[in-house]
C-alpha cells in the first residue's frame, strides 16, 4: 500500500505517525520546527487521511505498511515518533524490523492492550448521515450528541471534506475502523526486542504511574528513557510543545 505522505526539511529522516481518527495534518505545526534539522515525513497511516482504503485494519499491517513505506523511499534508519495508535504501529515496527530505525519516540502509550473506549465516537460518527448532510455545522450538532467535548468534536470532523461536485465524504474508512476497533486496543504482536533507545513521552497521568507504566516496556525494549511533560488541562499541547527539545537533546 502506498501511503500518502508531506515531506519538509532536510538531513537525517524522521517519520511522524498520527494516532486514531488523526491525520498528517494534526502535525503540521510541529513538522515544521522539526525540519529545522530533519527531512520530516508527515505519513497518513492506511484508512486516514489520503492514504488508500482497505477492509483489513490491525497492527502488523500498519507495521509492514510503514516498512514498505521506508524500503519504497529508501530512508536510512529514520528517527520514528509515533502518537497513540501511531506508537503502538511504531513499537511492533521497531520489534518487527529492530534494524530499519535509528531513535523511537512514543508519545501517550506503552505495549500493552487496553480496553476499547471509543464506541460513543463511533456512534455520533455513524450518526451523520454523509449523503444528506448540508453543513458542517449541522455535522457538529448531530455530533455533539455523542461527543460533548467541542475539541474533540473538532479533532473528529477534520476528516470531513467536500468533494468537486460539492458533497461531503469522510476521509477516514469509518467502515473499517469500527470493523477492527477491538484490535485498535491489542497489545504488542509481535515477539522481540529492540536494542536501540525508545523515548517515551506521556503526560496524562501521575508521574508514579507513568513510571509503574513504563515497566511494560521492559520485555520489548530494555533501554528506556522516560520523559514526562505536566499531567492535566491540556496535557497533549504541553507533550507537543516539548517534542523538539526532547527530540533534539535525545
């Protein structure tokens, strides 16, 4: 599958991958002060953004599909940093193809299986009637009956957009996505062990907790530099705001 990608920069290759319902676009801003020292990819991983569509949606096809993407763009051991559903394709990658990356940053996530909390998404998702919608404030207010968070509501109808002959379309394969949400939420699929130096960066919760966390690293990758950023309101901004210096610095 050949993935859609914005690149920017230039020197050493580094691969950002989005989370669930995310996109490229979610990283622009930061790409940008990135490539300030990298050639940065900004990749929509298969069922968002502009990357093709598929019935099949799991963890090692997002692991073999980012392999392809890095044999097809001949990268030399790319720096990865992988956001939420992006960390986890990132970690089995790295456990999969140990050899294929230079540094690993996984931003609010570690390799383990977590419950399935996204059907209220879902459901205000498939509450939109694609083909009879007239605006996207209608969008919103159908929405926001399963997902009264405005930011969150924002987030999800990025990936609503207009085609030539003036309908909406959804960007993502919301089809799929709910097919397979269960496996979203598995934990690593692969054995093996990453040599190299993962970074991980997570914010949401209390330090002490974050560092319980960070054991379930342990069986996957030995070496672990944990960063924190200030759990809390907008945690995600204060993790996106120290990125580059962490980055840089690791």
């Amino acid at each position: 599958m050949k993935l859609f990608y914005r690149h920017s920069g230039a020197g050493k290759p580094l691969i950002i991958l989005h989370g669930l319902f995310g996109s490229s676009d979610n990283w622009f801003s930061l790409a940008k002060v990135f490539a300030q020292k990298y050639t940065v990819y900004l990749v929509d991983q298969r069922n968002h953004g502009q990357s093709p569509q598929s019935d099949d949606f799991n963890y090692k096809l997002l692991a073999d599909d980012l392999y392809s993407f890095i044999k097809e763009h001949k990268l030399d051991k790319p720096d990865i940093i992988g956001h939420s559903m992006g960390g986890k394709t990132a970690m089995n990658f790295a456990v999969k193809y140990p050899d294929q990356l230079g540094k690993l940053i996984i931003v609010d996530i570690v390799p383990k299986a977590y419950p399935v909390h996204h059907d209220h998404i879902l459901d205000g998702l498939h509450d939109i009637d694609i083909n009879a919608l007239t605006s996207r404030g209608e969008a919103d207010t159908l929405l926001s009956k399963q997902v009264p968070e405005p930011e969150v509501r924002q987030f999800l109808l990025k990936n609503l957009y207009r085609t030539s002959e003036g309908k909406f379309q959804w960007r993502i394969n919301l089809q799929a996505i709910d097919n397979h949400i269960e496996e979203m939420g598995e934990g690593m699929q692969y054995p093996g062990l990453f040599r190299g130096l993962p970074c991980s960066l997570m914010g949401r919760a209390p330090i002490i907790l974050n560092l319980v966390m960070s054991l379930l690293f342990v069986p996957y990758f030995h070496r672990l530099k944990l960063l924190h950023s200030t759990p809390g309101i907008g945690y995600r901004q204060k993790i996106r705001k120290s990125l580059p210096q962490q980055l840089f610095l690791f």
